[in-house]
C-alpha cells in the first residue's frame, strides 16, 4: 500500500505515475489532495510525489514527509517554453498587409513524453498562430524544429503568450509604418464581420471544441477593441513620457482587449497608471469572478512582460529564490484596473476566464512604451530595455 498528502491538480495521473515507480496495482495508492492550496503543484507533472513514494519504500512503516525549498523548486521545474518570433509583411498602397510572414519557433511539450518531438503541436500552433482571424489574403505560417533543452511545463495561456506578443506589437508597428492610428489600422485588418471556421485555418484543435458551435467571430473582435480604447479615452492628448498601448487576442474560445497607459521618467522609471481591459466571454455567469480573473491577469502579465527570466549557466537554473526570479509587486501594478465585460449579440455558447487575460497585456504595455517614448521593445524580459529601468516604490 501506499498513501501520499500531496497538492496535486492531477490526482488520477499522480496514482497512475507512483503505483508503476512502486510496481504496485493502482487500486493501492490512495492521493489526497491536501486542503491548504488545494490543487496548487505541478499539475500533471508529479515528480515531488514520486520522489516522496520512493524515499517511503526504503523506509517501510515509516511516514516521510518531502518539502521542496523555494530553491529547489525553481531549479527543477517544468518551465514555460522559450520562444522566437519572426514576422514580416509587404504592404499594399493602403498601409495594409498584402501579404504576412509569421515563423514561430518553439521547444514543445510534448518533447516530454516522446522522443523527436521538435515541432510545436496542432494545440500550440492553435494558440493564436494559425487561428490568425486578420483579413489578410497571403499569409504563410513556418514553424522550424527546435529541440527542447530542458523541461518544458504548463504555463498560464501557454503558446498564447509568445504568438500574442508577436502579432500584436508587430501590428502596432505595422500601423505607424502606414502612419495610421493603431485602433483604426486593428479595425481595418479585421476587415467585415464574418464567422471564421478554424479549420479553414488550419486549426483542427480549437480549445477541443467545436468547430460549428465555436467559430472565430471577427465582430466580438471588433467589439472588445472599441469597448477597451472607449474606455481608456483613446485618442487623447497626454503629457511628455505617457502613452496608450493597445492589443487584442483570442484564446480559449473568449475574445479579449486591453489598453495600459503608462508613464516612462526620464530614468527609466515605469508607471502603469491604469489598464482597461475588455472582455467577451459569452454568458456571464459569475461577473465579480470574471473581474477578478481579469485584474490578476493583468497583474501577472505585467510581471511576467517587465521581469520575468529564467536563464541558465552551464545546464544549471541561476535563479535561486524571489530576489533573483522577481515577481510583479505592489509597485509595479496598474494604480486602476478596470474590467469591462461585453455582452455579444444573440446566444453563444461559454466562453473561458481563467487563461485568455494573459496574452493581450504585454504587447498592449510594450506599444504603450513606444507611444510614451518612440523605443520599440521586441524582447523580454522589458527591465532590460529601458534605460535606467527601475520600478516605482510604493
């Protein structure tokens, strides 16, 4: 027999993994998931509770009890993919794309469970690049191999996060380009309202739902967007080092926009003075839970946009604990996060809350850095792109 405390999201996956490390049947492991954090832990990913099953079987009749040091924890997790971006477009006498080249390049997760596996999958890929709803007539989508060199995890919005930042800061710069108003060049690439099937997209995935009950609906696009840089008073004039930046992005079968102002101080000093963020999620069943979803997206955006790394040095993690691997703090938060939740037209189906406030916030913030001071950011983390870079303290 074997019992095992442990914080596991996945406590079927977590039996499976200790009866066969223990060779015992799975009806004799028993997981309980403890009540302090709930599912909070690895996920599916249960290597803490493998290793405490271990070190318990070389001590028969004897409860062990593992704890991971906060140290231990970032050296050996299972990390949000790094990613590489190339985007290049040809534009027509409008301003606007005639033809769009997106190359994503990735380590994916599934490199964990197979061998040669040096392609994002169809689930990745359907996270924003190949679901791609602009009006634009040639589009080419590359996605070379990249092998994975270390443990590839779960994050947050997942491959949203890099294709989001990708399109939407190289529309932003696109429209500058065509010297157009970012909002009005956003609207003008959606082109009509029109329901998209993904598979003309080449996305057979779509979240794993259907096609035909969940298309991609270019007026709820248009609708978050006006809805986020209505309420933000897109368009107005602002004082010398302040800027609005915009995004848009569609995940998890829910449409989503956000405008953040922020303030740059002739030091690098950065303040996010507030952030609209929209949201079209269907019907609303909990509003206040949608909100609070949304204000902590914002937040962990932000942090992961302006401070978060992981780097290696010689195959080993150099971040130790919080005072090298940072966290957004009060500092760093928008003084205002206002979450404006849309209503569509007729009935849809539910959409997600949890994962699609993520990806529009760091593109949203890196155009409002150029508006604020005309220096583009194309990497992250953005710490390390403006001068001076400090945060503002409380």
């Amino acid at each position: 027999q074997c019992e095992a405390w442990a914080p596991s999201q996945a406590p079927q996956v977590t039996r499976e993994r200790v009866a066969e490390r223990l060779g015992l049947p799975f009806d004799n492991v028993t997981i309980n998931v403890t009540l302090l954090g709930g599912g909070f832990g690895r996920k599916s990913k249960p290597d803490f509770v493998v290793e405490a099953a271990i070190l318990a079987k070389e001590f028969p009749g004897k409860a062990v009890r593992v704890q991971w040091t906060r140290e231990d924890d970032i050296h050996n997790s299972y990390f949000h993919t790094v990613s590489a971006e190339y985007l290049k477009a040809g534009l027509n006498k409008d301003g606007l794309p005639s033809a769009w080249l997106h190359r994503t390049v990735a380590p994916s997760i599934t490199a964990l469970f197979a061998p040669g596996m040096n392609h994002e999958a169809a689930f990745e890929l359907g996270m924003g690049f190949t679901n791609m709803a602009y009006a634009i007539p040639n589009v080419r989508l590359e996605n070379p191999e990249a092998a994975a060199h270390t443990r590839v995890g779960w994050y947050r919005s997942v491959s949203n996060i890099p294709h989001g930042f990708a399109i939407q800061s190289f529309v932003d710069e696109l429209a500058h380009k065509a010297g157009q108003d970012p909002l009005q060049y956003q609207l003008k690439l959606l082109g009509p309202d029109r329901q998209i099937d993904p598979k003309t997209l080449s996305d057979e995935w779509n979240y794993g739902e259907s096609p035909e009950r969940y298309p991609i609906d270019t007026a709820r696009l248009r609708g978050v967007l006006e809805t986020a840089a209505k309420a933000a008073g897109w368009g107005r004039t602002l004082p010398k080092g302040r800027g609005l930046g915009l995004a848009v992005h569609y995940s998890f079968v829910t449409y989503v926009a956000a405008v953040i102002e922020v303030e740059v101080k002739d030091d690098g000093t950065l303040i996010v003075h507030k952030a609209d963020i929209a949201v079209d999620c269907g019907p609303q069943i909990n509003p206040e839970r949608i909100r609070s979803q949304f204000e902590g997206a914002c937040v962990m955006g932000l942090g992961n946009a302006v401070l978060g790394e992981i780097s290696f040095k010689d195959g080993k993690v150099q971040q130790d604990n919080f005072h090298m691997y940072e966290v957004a703090r009060m500092s760093l938060a928008p003084k205002v996060v206002a979450v404006h939740l849309v209503t569509p037209q007729g009935e849809v189906p539910l959409g997600g809350v949890g994962e699609p406030g993520v990806p529009p916030i760091a593109p949203a913030l890196c155009n409002a850095i150029f508006a604020a001071t005309g220096k583009r950011i194309r990497s992250l983390p953005v710490r390390y792109q403006l001068q001076g870079w400090q945060e503002t303290k409380s």
